[in-house]
C-alpha cells in the first residue's frame, strides 16, 4: 500500500506533525502566502509527486476565525483535486460553526450544512472529526458526496484515570446531547453516571438545572464535547459543589477557551484538572496548570490507514 501524502494548514501544524511522526511519512509542502490586502494564496509546492493512484490529506481545525481557517483548508484541497488523487481526505479535528447545524430560530443560516457541502465542492472524498457537536452534521456531508469519519476521544480520556481508585468517582453529563458519550465513558471506567439538563438563555451562556443523583463525597468528572466561553463548566461545577461534591475534573474534547473561559477556570478551584485534546492548538497563555492536553493523533492516523487501505 503506497503511504498517504499529508498537508496541513496553519491552524494545527503540531498535530499534522504527530500524525506524520506515527506514519512515518514527511509532511507536503505546501505554499500559504497572501496578497497585500490579504487575500490567501495556496499552492501544493511538491505537486509533482502526486499521482492518479495516491491518497492525499489535509490537516487543518476549522477553529477562532472560522472563515481564514476555512480557506486554509478548502484551498489546499481544491489544489490537490487539480492533480487528481484517487482519495482527498479533509482531517478536520475541529469543526468551525458546528453550533449552527440547524435552524433553530427561523430565518438562520445552516451554516454546518453550507460547510459540508463546500468541502465537498472543494474535492474531498472523505472527512475525519472529532467528537462532533450533532450526529446531523454527518448526514450533512454524507448528503454532499463525502464519507465521514468521526473520532471518539472517550479511550485517550479513559487512559488517563489508569491506576486511579474510582470508587468515588462519578461521571456527569452536562445535557442531554452528551448523555451517550459520557455513558460510553463511564461504562469503560466502569463508575456511575449522572446527568444533568441545560437550558441556554443566549448563544454562550448556559443555565444548569437540577442534576439526577447524589453527589455528595464524589469526585466528579465531567464529559463534554467542547469548553467554549466555561459558561456551562462553570455552572456544571458550582451546581455539583452546592450538592456537596469534592472536586470536579473535566474531560473534554475540544479546548476552545473563548472569552474570559481561562478566568473562569482559574477563579473555580472546585475544578482540579481540565484533560483537553490538541484538536485545537492552545497557544501558551491559555496553557494553565489545571489543563492538560492529550493528543488525538493515533487515532486520526488510524483512520487515515484505515481510509488508505479501503
């Protein structure tokens, strides 16, 4: 089986490193230039290499200003489309407007949907994610043409409690959307979960409600699929205090860390610990005590393989 060819944009170059690190495989060159009033150039600078018969990938979250990080991969792949590959695969560890997968006020734009169907445009076959906000989104690029993939962070969390007694242990599960993954988890630690149901007045902030179970001596973990603003980690964890809970340790998967969420984190001594994976690259001031990064590459480069060799 002939190795993939892999580029990434700017967003995650340390990741796209790690995943070529784990294949064995040197990462592409490729040209990401602009004009002077800023309009993004790409160019595959080593295109002469790509055949009919390879498989070429491009890394890059969709995450902070989601219409530049956007471009950075839907350039790069309509560039390689141009050189025929036999498979494009967008690696897309973080979604941008995964949030906007439908409409829920009326008149709104779907933007999820609009992003599936350019990536499809742009010439991918095949899309990997990560724990994606809605399984709809899926249907959105499946609609489109393109084969998704998506990443279960629940194993690089679950090795991080090896070793640990859990006996008072609990998992929660800040809403109803993040039930089935944190039921997932807490059966592989195999510790109770609890839930919890979250009402959202505005776009960022979050309003837990009451929580199903005793919490009272536990050591809590909560499971959700991204920290955005720390509005609904905030709440979840002055709510899990109140029932008389010791500590509280998050695992989630996507560390967007937007507004005033690092304050937020540092003013909560309640929440020891913040496990985080590098589906969006943190930059070293949001780099805290309390948050640990894990990487996401072993298991994106399995799925890559797997993708190569089907």
């Amino acid at each position: 089986m002939k190795k993939p060819l892999i580029y990434c944009g700017r967003a995650n170059k340390k990741l796209a490193d790690e995943i070529c690190r784990l294949m064995s495989i040197d990462l592409g060159d490729l040209d990401i230039e602009k004009f002077a009033d800023g309009e993004p150039w790409y160019r595959i600078a080593d295109y002469e290499k790509i055949g009919s018969s390879d498989m070429a990938c491009v890394v890059q979250s969709t995450s902070e200003f989601a219409p530049l990080t956007y471009f950075d991969l839907l350039g790069p792949l309509y560039a390689l489309r141009q050189l025929n590959p036999r498979k494009l695969v967008a690696v897309m560890p973080f979604m941008g407007f995964r949030r906007q997968e439908r409409n829920h006020e009326g008149g709104e734009a779907v933007m999820a949907k609009l992003m599936a169907g350019l990536i499809a445009a742009a010439g991918a076959t095949d899309v990997i994610l990560c724990d994606i906000h809605n399984p709809c989104i899926l249907e959105y690029f499946r609609e489109a043409g393109v084969r998704p993939y998506e990443v279960n962070a629940n194993p690089l969390f679950v090795k991080e409690f090896v070793g640990i007694d859990l006996n008072d242990y609990v998992v929660m599960a800040p809403d109803k959307g993040r039930y089935e993954t944190a039921a997932q988890f807490a059966k592989a630690l195999n510790i109770p979960l609890l839930g919890a149901t979250k009402n959202r007045p505005e776009h960022d902030i979050a309003k837990i409600m009451p929580i199903d179970g005793n919490l009272k001596g536990k050591h809590v973990i909560l499971r959700d699929d991204e920290i955005s603003t720390a509005s609904t980690i905030s709440s979840s964890a002055g709510k899990a205090e109140e029932l008389g809970a010791l500590d509280m340790t998050i695992a989630v998967t996507h560390g967007v860390l937007a507004g005033g969420a690092i304050q937020k984190l540092k003013r909560r001594p309640f929440i020891v610990k913040v496990i985080t994976t590098d589906s969006i690259y943190l930059t070293w001031e949001k780099r805290i005590p309390k948050i640990r990064v894990v990487s996401t590459a072993p298991l994106i480069a399995d799925i890559i393989s797997q993708i190569a060799e089907s």
